[in-house]
C-alpha cells in the first residue's frame, strides 16, 4: 500500500506516532481512519486516485483550512518556487506590458533580458502568443496565458507601428533580476520618493542606497511608498525600521502559545535618518511593510498616509517536509510597539480568536490615539481618485499609448517637453476619428489629467516606465497630500 510513503510528512507535523496516553491515543486513532479512507478510495472509488491527490490536494489542505487563511501546504513544485521568490528569482522575459482586454502593449524592456535580446521595444503590440490570437481572450484569460508563457520558450506575433506586416519572435525565459525597490527620484527640491515592492534580503541596503542617492542626511523628508508591498522577510523589515528609528526602540513584539513574548528592538549600533517621512499605504499593504509601518507611527517617527493596510500579522515558520513538500504554519502573531495587533480578526473558532488583541484604542509615544483591530489605520485617510468614464475609455483602448507612440516616431522630443494646448487639440481629433467624442463639459473637466497621462506615456514609451511614474505621481492624491503633511501644511 503506497500511503506509508506518506507518513513521515504526518511526523514532521507534530504526530508522535506510538505514543499512549489520551490525546496521542486520538491521533492515532485518526490516521488510521485516513489510511482506512485512502484505501477505500483507492480499490474502490470511480476513477483512479493517486496518493498527490488524496494528500496534497485533499487530506492536507483539508486540515490547514480550520486553523487560519493563511497556513499552506505546497507540494514540491510551489515549495520550490516559494523558495526561488525567497531568493527573490523570478524567470520572465524582462518586459514591462500594459494589458487590456484582447490586447498587450509593450510599454518597456530591460537591457540584457529575452525581450531585449529578441527585438522588442516601447509601443510593440502583441498579437499573438503561440498561435493564440490574444484580441479573442478576456483579461483574465490574458493574464493567464502570460503566466503560463513565462515557462517555456515561446513564440510571439507582434505588431509594431508603422509596420504593415506582423513580426514573429520567439524568446525563451530567462532568470530576471527584479529589485524590491525599483523607484527612487525627487517629488520637489529635497524631497525623496522610494517606492518598494516587497521586502527581501537586500531590500534594506537598497533603500540605504537609494537615500545616499538623493542625498541622505541632507534630504529635507521622504515619502517611502508602501502600497501594494505585500511583505516579504521579516529580517529585512527590521532592518528598514532601523534605518528611521533610535536605537533601543521597540519595532514590534510576538506572541503565541509556544512562542516566548519576543520583542525585536533596533539595534545599539544602528545610525538612523533622522529628516520626517511619509509612509504610504494601501489595502494590499501587508505582513513585513505594516511591521515597518506600524513602527514609525508608533513611535511618532513618520505620518502615515493611504487607505488601511490589509491586517496580516501572522508568524510564519516554512517546514521542508518529506518528498521535497513544504508547510508553511503559522505560530505566533506580531505586535505594534504600542500593543496593536497587526492581524485583522479571524473568522470564530479559527487560529488566533484567543491570541490576538483586543480592538481600541492605544497609544504613540507622544500620547497620540491611533486605532486597533487589525492593519495600520492612517494618520491621513487618502481613497484613490474614482475612475471617470473618459478616463475609464482612454485607459482601456490605449490610445493615449497609440497617440504618445505616432508623437515619437514623427518627432524629435525637445528638452523639458511638455503637453501644449495645441497637442491636445490634435488629440480630439485623433481621438474624434476612432468615434471618442466627449461633451464639452467631460472634455474640459478632465483637461488636466488628460494632459499628465498624455505626458506620462511620452516619457514612458521615450525613457522607460520609472520615468513616466514621476509624472504619475505628481496627480497621485496619497502622495500630494504626504507632501502637504511633510510642510506641516493641515
């Protein structure tokens, strides 16, 4: 019977298999009911059923299920890309896209990567991914074939302006570099702006770097944007705190039933900034970035702005198991200096409804209230601008993309370019002759946006995505009003 292959992953769980006394007596009264149920399904059930089945996908993910949403069971092939993303590798092509339904536009490539390598450039279309015509494919069906084409060697249909006939590429995927902090320039003299994606191993010293670069100690503020970060290594989230905060002082504690009550403190030697941060986030800020986020508010040592972060505060220890699996359980929770709990609440009777703390009200080191229950709640509760429906139809046809693209081909972009009134003139008729026909009033309400995403896609298509995000976030509602807040404007 195969299922014995099996039971050394059940020990590494925590089984003591052979044990005699009243609750090991129970486990090994449920195992064996598994083995009783694998071997009836085994002889008897209607179609075949492997062993990856039973226990991978049903038996194991079954049991994590009553403990909490985030505890998981991978199999050697998700263990083994959990571990490349530790490692912070990722195989992909080393391209930038814009995807919209049934279409995917180049928007940049990175020096040395497959796309590089193959010919793509800024304002490429693709037509087709291995004879898969893509204007047939919802976006969800397009993000799924780009998923799934970063694996093999693919062979790709593009249309490039001006450029009648279509173009056959075929590019194999290759180990690209992907740094967790990818943004670093100037919102306005003095001030700083670093967007990081994720933190990993290095992500500390890149943005140490990225600070020297603007000017570090001589940075008047900086505005480190957290949005969308959903983690990474905890390590690497102390180390970031440590770059803001004195030594000594409380990052964050953990607790849980075999957990001693840990507090993690910045180190004696470390030597922090000391000019005022904003920290943004977001809904889809998580896990390591609400550790460093909930420091520096505790501790009065930066303004938060954004939405609520996402409320994840979970311990997590990776166990390899046997066959090359993993499981990754969670064992404790993380605490703000203040006594916050950063994971949200959990549904009754799961993990955590007895070790999380309670909802309320606490406090910073200077009295300051700031509220519990879950995530980091902002000092500036700042929504994202809600999308019109010009905005809405310009973005989803790309035109400002074909617009900015026919600009650079009939053009040479002079020195501190910008969109003239005149430019957008030739836009309503590029956009009048593909049957875009705003009122008068849309038109005139939406000039002005209209005229910095048009900027932002000549920069983009002309110096790379990191250039036209500069443009973006001089619109960007969190980030002027971290500006503000860093003025000491109300």
């Amino acid at each position: 019977m195969r299922v014995f292959r099996w039971l050394p992953a059940i020990a590494l769980l925590g089984v003591p298999v052979g044990a005699a006394d009243n609750g090991t007596a129970q486990i090994e009264s449920g195992i064996k009911h598994l083995i009783d149920v694998y071997t009836t399904l085994e002889s008897q059930a209607a179609d075949p059923v492997t062993p990856e089945q039973a226990f991978f996908q049903g038996a194991i993910p079954g049991m994590l299920r009553t403990l909490d949403p985030h505890s998981s069971f991978f199999d050697p092939d998700q263990f083994q890309q959990l571990q490349q993303m530790q490692r912070g590798e990722q195989k992909g092509f080393g391209s930038i896209v814009n995807v919209l339904p049934g279409r995917v536009i180049v928007l940049q490539t990175v020096d040395g990567s497959p796309s590089a390598k193959a010919g793509l450039s800024a304002g490429d279309e693709m037509v087709a991914i291995n004879g898969i015509p893509l204007s047939r494919l919802a976006f969800e069906q397009l993000v799924q074939l780009l998923t799934e084409a970063k694996q093999q060697q693919v062979s790709i249909d593009i249309r490039r302006p001006g450029n009648a006939r279509l173009l056959n590429i075929t590019m194999a995927p290759a180990l690209v570099d992907s740094p967790s902090v990818d943004r670093t320039f100037y919102l306005a003299p003095g001030v700083g702006y670093i967007h990081v994606t994720a933190f990993e191993d290095p992500t500390a010293d890149l943005i140490r770097q990225s600070i020297e670069k603007l000017g570090g100690e001589d940075l008047k503020s900086l505005v480190l944007d957290l949005r969308d970060n959903p983690g990474g290594s905890v390590e690497a989230a102390i180390r970031t705190a440590a770059l803001f905060l004195s030594p000594g002082q409380l990052i964050f504690s953990v607790k849980g039933r075999k957990t001693n009550n840990e507090q993690l403190k910045v180190p004696e030697l470390a030597m922090p900034y000391t000019f005022p941060v904003a920290v943004l986030v977001n809904g889809k800020t998580a896990s390591a970035s609400e550790i460093v986020t909930g420091a520096l508010q505790d501790h009065d040592r930066a303004v938060v702005i954004g939405e609520p972060s996402y409320g994840k505060g979970l311990v997590q220890q990776v166990y390899p198991l046997s066959a090359s699996a993993g499981l990754a359980l969670t064992t404790a929770f993380y605490f703000t200096p203040s006594g916050r709990s950063i994971q949200k609440p959990l549904q009754e009777g799961q993990l955590g409804t007895t070790t999380a703390a309670p909802q309320g009200v606490f406090q910073t080191d200077s009295g300051r209230a700031v509220r519990g229950g879950g995530g980091i709640q902002p000092d500036a509760l700042v929504s994202a601008k809600p999308v019109t429906r010009l905005e809405a139809v310009l973005d989803a046809t790309a035109l400002l993309t074909t617009f900015a693209g026919d600009y650079l081909r009939a053009h040479e972009l002079p020195e501190g370019f910008q969109v003239t009134s005149g430019l957008l003139d030739e836009l309503q008729v590029f956009l009048s002759e593909r049957n875009i026909q705003p009122s008068v009033a849309d038109w005139l309400s939406e000039r002005d946006w209209i005229q910095s995403r048009l900027l932002q896609e000549v920069y983009t298509l002309k110096f790379g995505v990191a250039k036209g995000d500069e443009v973006e976030m001089q619109r960007d509602p969190a980030v002027q009003t971290a500006l503000k807040k860093l003025r000491g404007e109300p």
